[in-house]
C-alpha cells in the first residue's frame, strides 16, 4: 500500500464482499506437499523488479524445503478483486500478501486460516510481532485472518531545494505551517504539496488521519457507518480545501492515481508528499537521498501522539493462507521462512520498509533518521483502521466522494460544508444497513 505500494488504486466490487462465502476448508490440505503457489503485492518499482527481489529467497525456500513456490506478482489495481473472486470459486493460491486494511473484510468471507494460538506456534509466536502491526490483523476478539510481513506509516516529506528556493528554514509539523509553506512554494507552475486525488485507498488513509485529528472515526464503537459527523465532513473537507481553499494543490492532481506526484516531487514541482517509505521511488527517479528530507506527518498542534494527536494509519502489507490449500502444512512453513529474522532483514530493507518482527526491527539497517521516523510513528502515534467487515467498502464509497469533491475543486466548483456532508451522506447509504 505504497509508493507504488501506496497506490492501492483499489476497484472493489461491492457486491463481492457479502456475497463471499469460505472456500472449501482443508479437503486436501497435504495432497500437494511439494508446490506452493504464492500471490505477492508490488513493493518496488515493477512487477519484473519485484520478481527479481522475491524469486532468489522463494529459490532459497525450495533448497531449504523441497517445496516450489509458483510466484505470481499481482498490481494494486487487480489485487482485491482477484482475491475475493478467489474466496468465491475457491481457485486462489495457497499463501497471499493482503494490505493490512482489508484484514477485517477477508477475514469475514471466511476464506482465510484463522491464526490462532497453534498456528502462530508453528511460526515461533504471536509474541515476535509488534502490537500496532497486529492491530490491522483483523478484527478485535477474533484469530487474526493474517500476519503482518511489512510495516510502513506516513510521513510528510520535503524537497530541500525548493523549500530553500522559498526561504522555508524549518520543515513544517503543524497543518498551519503546512499551508504557510504551500502558498510560498506554490508559484511559477511550482505546488505546494501532492495528493493522489484519484486514489480511493490513499484519499481514505488521509481523511482516516484527519477523522481522527477531529475526534472521530468514520464508525460507531458498534461498527456502523457515521460518516456524516461534523468530525467526518471537517476532516473531508480540510483535505480536498488543500486545493479548493487554499490552492497549494495543482489542480490536474485530482486525477492522480497512480503515484504521479512523487514524480512531481522528484523533478522540484511540488515541494511537500504525505507518503509512505517513498526512498525506492525517488532513487529510480533521480532524487538522491540529500535532495530530501523526512519529518512526521502533521498534526493540528503539539507533537504526534494517540487520539487527537494520531498523524498515520498503520500501514502495512499481511501475508494469509487460503483455508482450501493443498499443502497447509508447507504454507505454514513458508510463513514462518518469509517472517523469519533473515528474510524479514532482507525483504523490508529492499524495500524501505520496517519489519513488523521485534528481533528483525533491532537492525542497524533500520537505523537511519528516515526509518526512524517511521518506526516511531507506528510505535507512538499511528492508528489501524476501522476493523469492520464493511472496511473495504467504506475504503470504496468515501474514497470516492473525496475524488469527486477533488474533481469538483480542480474545476473550479465551490466544496462548502453543504457539499461535503452530501457526497459523505450519498457514500453512507450505499453502505448495507445495520
């Protein structure tokens, strides 16, 4: 769910979701005992790049195991929707990476392995894991649907010439100073700051964030949609008014989905990006690691923290077992090779990631000032997303109203409280009542 992981330009057929029911469970859990198939997420920069990454480790697992892991690199574009054809028709691969976000929403098709107190035994415990990656496992009371692989959060990241360029001395922590240092920025075809208007997954983790700088969470404590709260329409509304009121957006980014303004950001035409663990996409566009620097993500005032303070969701890639594989017993093993201290040093440092994995995250190769923005916004002021069945619908709906309210914005229509609160009200009856 980032850089191009980010981009979790996620489609999701609505109708899917309920409509899911379990595969067939286990019938012939070892009859394969020799062959895994394996769906990854794109991490890196391409499909090809990150096969070259996972198919040495995944030859290292067959020499360790006997075991041949069939490897299929699956876009953001495609990921969900393949997967819940898969939880229909049973035809899906025996191990799979999840954004951590849909955790609660596969969990309920119940396709996946519950991860309870053995399974977690088989790949040395529940306890390996740190907390706020298990948040956004499943949902609470529940065996996880899924273990975490990689975690990421959001951080606010500034190009160091223009910010020089504009006589900006100190990278901003507050949303004031964000929007001050916009409208300096923002001149001669030069923005302040880049959004992805048209990605519903990204729209949905800022105004989360927001949501919660607001007091709210877009659901009640007994999980039904509230996403007409005067919480709810302050946060939408703060978000797309970064290019309706205070024009510090360039307008063509209401169009964005597919990780354009990290390009922006690379060639010095937009100053600022809210993102997650971008460095593998700004190396392969040029950008040196001098070029930039990394700051949390804004709050309204003070520092970062929980509640009002939470300035990033938990961000992360989980990897699951179909409860129909062929080969349950190898699945587990490879769960346990790919959460093991060695791949999760190597994997997550390809990928400028941080490993959800205590003894993992100990290395000095997470270590440096940008990683370590990061991990301290997991381990003190980022929040998991709702974990409700309905997560990846909402995700769909409100995503959507904030791309039109961006779309509305880039064309010049006025986004008022009123308009706001009617995308959000037309997103919440599209949501199944409870």
């Amino acid at each position: 769910m980032r850089t191009v992981r980010a981009a979790v330009t996620t489609s999701v057929a609505l109708s899917l979701v309920f409509a899911a029911t379990a595969c067939g469970s286990g019938d012939g859990a070892d009859s394969q005992p020799k062959k895994l198939t394996y769906w990854a997420t794109n991490q890196g920069t391409s499909l090809e790049a990150d096969k070259k990454v996972l198919q040495p480790e995944l030859d290292k697992f067959e020499k360790q195991t006997g075991i041949k892991v069939e490897l299929e690199v699956i876009p953001w574009s495609d990921l969900l929707n393949r997967i819940l054809t898969a939880t229909t028709s049973g035809q899906g691969p025996d191990v799979l990476n999840i954004g951590n976000t849909w955790s609660a929403s596969l969990q309920a098709t119940g396709a996946l392995l519950p991860w309870d107190e053995k399974n977690f035994g088989t790949i040395g415990g529940k306890d390996r894991f740190v907390d706020s990656a298990l948040g956004s496992t499943g949902a609470p009371g529940k065996d996880p649907a899924a273990v975490p692989l990689y975690s990421m959060a959001y951080a606010l990241y500034y190009n160091k010439k223009m910010f020089a360029d504009a006589g900006i001395t100190k990278p901003p922590t507050t949303w004031a100073e964000v929007d001050a240092a916009g409208r300096k920025l923002s001149k001669d075809g030069r923005w302040g700051i880049g959004v992805e208007g048209s990605n519903l997954s990204n729209n949905i983790h800022q105004v989360f964030v927001l949501g919660k700088q607001h007091g709210t969470d877009f659901f009640t404590a007994d999980g039904k949609a509230d996403f007409t709260s005067e919480g709810a329409v302050a946060a939408v509304k703060q978000y797309v008014d970064l290019m309706a009121h205070s024009k510090i957006v360039a307008p063509g980014n209401a169009e964005y989905a597919q990780n354009q303004s990290l390009s922006d950001f690379a060639k010095n035409r937009t100053g600022m990006v809210l993102w997650q663990t971008p460095q593998q996409t700004f190396a392969a566009q040029g950008m040196s690691e001098d070029q930039w620097g990394v700051v949390p993500a804004p709050v309204a005032s003070g520092t970062p923290g929980q509640g009002v303070q939470t300035n990033s969701m938990v961000a992360g890639i989980n990897i699951s077992v179909f409860k129909n594989t062929r080969n349950l017993d190898g699945a587990l093993e490879f769960v346990k090779f790919m959460t093991g201290d060695e791949e999760q040093i190597l994997l997550n440092k390809t990928y400028g990631s941080v490993p959800p994995v205590k003894s993992a995250q100990a290395d000095p190769a997470f270590g440096s000032a940008s990683l370590a923005v990061i991990r301290d916004t997991l381990a003190k002021s980022a929040s998991a997303l709702p974990q409700v069945p309905e997560e990846s619908q909402f995700e769909t709906v409100v995503g959507t109203a904030v791309k039109e309210l961006f779309a509305d914005a880039a064309a010049g229509r006025p986004v008022t409280t009123e308009s706001v609160r009617a995308k959000l009200d037309k997103a919440q009856q599209q949501m199944p009542k409870k």
